[in-house]
C-alpha cells in the first residue's frame, strides 16, 4: 500500500513562498484581497486560495494540501471547480 502524504506545515509554505521572493501578504495583495485573508487557506479549506498559494510557490495544490485534494480511497478530487468565478 502507498504512503500517505502529509500536508506541508504553515511553515513550510511561508518559507517557500519566501524563497520565491514572495509573502503570504503581498500574493493576497497582488489577487486584490486584504494582505491577510490568504492565511485562511493555511487552517481552513478555500480552493481558490489554495490555488492563489500555489501558483506562487509553483506547484500543484494537491501537492501541499493532499488530505483536502484525495479522497480516503487516495481518488483525485476535483476542488477547483469549487471555486466561485465571478464573472
């Protein structure tokens, strides 16, 4: 049977997006949301911050969050189309 992934720690993912030459608040900033609404994505589920997070590190979202993108049966879940588009 595989390995369970484990979520990166907060840590992790604030000093990735350091090594970019990025912040938690300036990737908020940057999407026009207050500079530290993107901190819930670290505690609570929210696919598009989730996904904002990510693209500034450079990697997947299942990648960081596995528990929040596979299923218990290790099943891809499809949360970005959860995402509300305002168009």
């Amino acid at each position: 049977m595989g390995e369970t992934k484990q979520d990166w720690h907060q840590a992790d993912i604030i000093a990735a997006l350091r090594k970019k030459g990025t912040s938690l608040a300036a990737v908020s900033r940057e999407a026009g949301l207050c500079s530290t609404t993107l901190g819930n994505a670290l505690i609570r589920p929210w696919p598009k911050g989730e996904w904002l997070i990510s693209e500034a590190i450079g990697v997947t979202p299942d990648e960081i969050w596995p528990s929040r993108y596979y299923s218990s049966q290790g099943e891809l879940i499809d949360r970005q189309a959860k995402i509300r588009r305002v168009e």
